[in-house]
C-alpha cells in the first residue's frame, strides 16, 4: 500500500466555506513558503467562487493572485475547481470561451484541474478537459456525489469510465454537501478503483459530521488522495482538517509522511489570520445533520433563512424544507450543487410564499426544462414541464452547441478597459462586475471592502450603534454593522450580520435629520433624495413582487398595450432571474422601476389600467 497523499483547500474552498471567500492574497502569501515545503500532492487555490469574490469584493486581479501564488508555491501543483462549461461563471459559455480561459489558466500557472458539472452530464465536460490536455495539463474527472431513488453507485462507476476515456487522468469524488457515509464511501470508492486504472481522489465536506470517518474507509479500500483544510479553516461546511488526518495515520501502513508541527505552525498562522475577518463569520457553519435528510447544504440553508426573513415568513421554513425535495422530485433529482442547489431552492421558495405551486416559475428553471443546464438522469414532471414552457421545444443536444463562438464579440464589448485576453475573460465571466473592475482598476479607485477591527472600534468613537436588536413582526433579529462601502450618489454599501449571517445591503437616503451641534434634531428634514417611494399595490392593474430582489430589464413603456400574462419586467432575486407578469388585460399607464432598481413585496412597480 502507497501512501496517502493529501491536497490542501484552505486557500480555497477552506476560507469560501467558513468566511465567504474573503481571504485576500496578502493573507495567504507569507505563509506559502512553509506550506510549499510540506509535500501536499495539490493545493487548490483558485476556481470556484474566488474569482468572483476577487473581482466583486476584494477588488483583486484574479489572475494576478494566480501569478503571485504560482511564483510563491514553486514545488508545489497548485489546483482549481471548473464548473465545465460554466468555467467559473454561472452560465454555459461557447467553446472558444472555455478553450481560451483553460489556455490562460495553464499560463498563468495553473497544474491540476478538477472539473466537474452540476448534472453530471459528462457532455459538458469534453470540451474542459480536452482543452485541459492540450495545455498537456492534468485534468480530473469529477463525480458530483447526490442521492436519489435514481441514483446509484453503478452509474457513478459509469461516469468515471466515460471521463476517463475522456483523457482524464485521475477521477474526484465531490461530495458537496456532504452526503456521504462512511459504509458508502467503503463501496463507492471500491467499485471506483476496480473500474479505472486512473487514482481515485475524495472531496467530501463536513457538514454532517462525517468526513474524518469517511476519509479512513476512502483510504482503506483504496483511495490515493484525500482533501483537507488546516485545522483552522476546517470543520463544520468546510472539511475535515489536515493535522488531523496526518495524526490519524502516522506510524500506519496509510502514513502520509508530512511533518506535522510543521503543519501546525501553518495552522496557527491561519487560526490569528482567520481573526481578521470575523465579520463574514457566520452561525450556520457548524456541523448540520439535516443534510443527511434533506440533501440541503447548510450554505443553502442560511441563504434560504435570509430570503424568508426578509420576506417577513421565517416561519415558513419548515415548509420550504419540505418543498424542495418535491421541487428536486419534479425536476428529475439533479444533485444540489451551483447552480442546481440555487434553481431548486429559489422555486421552493416561490412556491411557498405565494401560496400556489408553480404560480411563478424562475427563468432558470423554464431554461432547465428546455433542457439547456443539461440532461436529467430522473424523469421530469411533464405537467410542471407544460406550465413552464408549454409547447416549446426541449433540446437533447449538448447546450453549448447551441452556442456561437462569442470570443471575439466579448473583446468589442470590453473595449479598451481590457488590456490583455484575461482581462477579456474578466468581462466575459462577469460583464457588469468585470466592467466595473476594470473601469476602476483604470481610474485607480479599486478599494476592497472594509474590514473592521477584532473589537469594532472603541465605543466612545462611535457615532451610532454597530451592534443592535431589532423587532420586526414580531421577530427579533441581532445585527451588527461590520463595514460599509463608499457612497455612490444616495446609495451606500454596508456590510452587516443578521443572527450572524453576513450580509450586504444597500441603502439609499430619502429623507435626512438635520443634527444640531449640541447633537439634537432639527424640525426639518433634509430635501428627499433622487429615490423615491413606490405607491403601495392595491389595484388589480397593479403590477407587485412576491419576492425582494432587483430588477435586470424592463419590457414595457408607457402607452404599451399587454395581455394578461405578458412579461412586463425579469426580476432577480437569490440569483436567479423571474419574469414578472402582467395580472390584467390593459394599456401600461406608468412604471416606476428602472433596470438596476431594488424592489420589495407589495410595491406598485408598473400600473395597467
């Protein structure tokens, strides 16, 4: 028996599990001397959510943190996670898109490159993976581990086959959300490494409690490499910690050879690092057994928690639990993993606060009905087919054959603020977030988000409170400011905790007290702002929102005529897009939102009479 060899997460999906993926590179480089001497087989640093936590939030070059963490780590492979043909977006990008990030990513520095798809369509990783090996880089297969009455390990076996086959030379298991059982993982990884002659790697979160026990059966019955995080980034959503499975098989026929007070000066280095951003510290990282029953991860719990609470119907939550297995059910039990986890949980959502199944229905999930995320393994509920796309057609082809080349027009539409192709791919993951970047990154304005002090700032400093209850229909909620944003116009970013969950709102001023020197109140507001309030829905022409979100188009003008079921605005909300519908038959009197605008429930946003 070889033995085990380890892939460090920390710099990854480490700090994206347990501090919303706010590491900076600053933080991360001192350290990467020490962890480049300890002999881990990989470290993942990159892909996933950080790219687009570096551009939206951290206000970092991404690819400028791949550079700097490959010249950093140079005896070390350095490994991403590619969502397939989503790369490290949210949508399918057309072949020439993916063949060119891979390029540049091997350019810049990148070795290993897990790639995996929410549904495990093996079709929309071809083009990843031959991309992969054409940068003669090392492209891993990867199983997106979900369970379901049409789930089972034979075609999980299957889809390791196919992969390799493929040209992948090693298969991951991905157990997101951390479903696995150590009796499973002894006969998933079995009939694995029976079946290929590629090693056999395992990713499995700690959400429930299990991954340490699942680890040892993985490693028992042949797995090669298993991921941890250093024991201060581990644990609860995140993984199971590196010192600790070093500990665990030291001095067996399993013994990794790393050295572990070395790995413990590394892990008390992360333990004063992670400190520094205790805001984006969050209660719902612990250890959550629920996932075992409802297949709910528990960052999808908290996302779920917000959305309800801001709705007013927290109340609810035991029966949104309960909608999305039916809503799994309905869609032919995708796994839940970006995007799916994002597709099934909103539509639960919707389907329980207005009340009525399917009365709204997300663009995402009409889109995943035409068949354009993928095939489904399970069958789909043909009458919930019908109510979202009626007659129109479902595609079984390969989504991104569909797609044209889009390279070329993405470069037109980035202009000069791209000055190089990975600027281009910037723009291209993330047009309005990438745009932004680079207009900034030009001006030199690019600031990251504040981070606040361990302490929050001496209490006599203090101009008003940062830490506070509120009562809200009979609520009480616990919130703390940690940060805010700069001021743009009447709008400001802050950056806060509800029940400690962080959180990013915007809040834009309509009226203002003037303050006095002695500190008091003026009896005059200061004039109203360029926002104004919405006129309450309480007319049957009266277009609203079941959900708070903001809007990204709007379809109509004033003078418009529509019919009943016409889309009159796409709202998004918990990232996903709805068309908004017109409730009556009439002419469009006046519209009260513009693209960009954030709405709420019961706000009258277009008339019709």
């Amino acid at each position: 028996m070889s033995k085990i060899m380890i892939t460090d997460l920390t710099l990854r999906d480490g700090h994206q599990s347990l501090i919303a993926t706010r590491m900076r590179t600053e933080d991360m480089l001192p350290i990467c001397e020490r962890m480049d001497r300890i002999g881990f087989w990989s470290m993942e640093v990159w892909g996933g959510a950080t790219f687009d936590a570096c551009v939206r939030f951290l206000k970092e070059d991404p690819w400028e943190r791949l550079r700097k963490l490959r010249e950093a780590l140079p005896n070390t492979r350095l490994q991403m996670l590619l969502r397939g043909q989503n790369l490290v977006g949210y949508r399918h990008y057309a072949d020439d898109v993916v063949r060119s990030f891979v390029a540049r990513s091997a350019a810049n520095g990148m070795d290993v490159f897990r790639i995996f798809d929410a549904m495990n369509d093996t079709r929309n990783l071809r083009v990843s993976i031959e991309a992969v090996k054409q940068e003669n880089k090392h492209a891993q297969g990867t199983i997106s581990y979900t369970t379901s009455p049409v789930h089972n390990i034979a075609q999980f076996v299957a889809m390791a086959r196919e992969m390799v086959d493929m040209g992948c030379d090693s298969i991951a298991i991905k157990d997101m959300a951390g479903l696995l059982t150590p009796s499973t993982t002894a006969e998933l990884v079995s009939e694995l490494v029976a079946a290929v002659k590629v090693p056999v790697h395992l990713h499995t979160h700690a959400t429930s409690g299990l991954a340490e026990m699942c680890h040892l059966k993985a490693i028992e019955h042949g797995v090669s490499v298993i991921d941890t995080a250093m024991s201060a980034f581990a644990g609860g959503t995140s993984h199971a910690p590196t010192e600790s499975m070093v500990a665990a098989l030291k001095g067996t026929e399993y013994d990794t050879g790393l050295d572990l007070e070395a790995l413990q000066e590394i892990g008390f280095y992360f333990h004063e690092v992670r400190k520094k951003y205790h805001q984006y510290e969050s209660e719902f990282t612990g250890i959550d057994t629920r996932v075992q029953t409802t297949q709910v991860p528990g960052g999808m719990i908290s996302n779920l928690a917000n959305q309800l609470r801001e709705q007013g119907a927290l109340d609810k939550m035991n029966l949104v639990m309960k909608e999305i297995p039916r809503v799994r059910e309905d869609l032919g039990y995708p796994p839940l993993v970006t995007p799916t986890s994002q597709i099934v949980g909103t539509q639960a959502v919707m389907n329980v606060l207005t009340g009525e199944r399917y009365k709204t229905i997300t663009n995402e999930v009409k889109l995943y009905l035409q068949g354009r995320y993928g095939r489904t393994l399970g069958t789909v509920n043909s009458v919930v087919r019908q109510k979202a796309i009626g007659n129109a057609e479902v595609i079984d082809c390969r989504p991104a054959d569909l797609l044209d080349d889009e390279l070329e027009n993405l470069r037109e539409q980035a202009g000069e603020l791209a000055q190089s192709e990975e600027d281009v791919l910037i723009f291209a993951m993330f047009p309005e977030v990438g745009r932004e970047f680079l207009q900034q990154r030009r001006d030199g304005h690019l600031v990251p988000e504040p981070l606040l002090p361990a302490n929050g700032g001496k209490k006599e400093d203090q101009a008003a409170p940062v830490e506070f209850r509120v009562t809200l229909h009979g609520e009480t909620y616990h919130i703390k400011v940690t940060g805010t944003g700069h001021k743009r116009e009447d709008m400001r970013p802050f950056y806060v905790t509800v029940d400690g969950m962080p959180e990013e709102i915007q809040v834009e001023t309509l009226d203002e007290l003037l303050v006095s020197a002695e500190g008091g109140d003026t009896a005059q507001p200061r004039p109203r702002g360029k926002g104004s309030q919405r006129p309450r829905a309480t007319k049957p022409g009266h277009v609203s929102t079941s959900m708070p979100g903001s809007i990204t188009d709007v379809l109509v003008k004033e003078g418009d005529t529509v019919k009943a079921g016409d889309a009159v605005l796409v709202l998004e909300a918990m990232k996903m897009e709805t068309e908004v519908q017109a409730p009556v038959d009439g002419t469009v009197k006046a519209v009260h939102v513009a693209k960009g605008d954030s709405v709420n429930p019961d706000e009258t946003l277009v008339e019709i009479e």
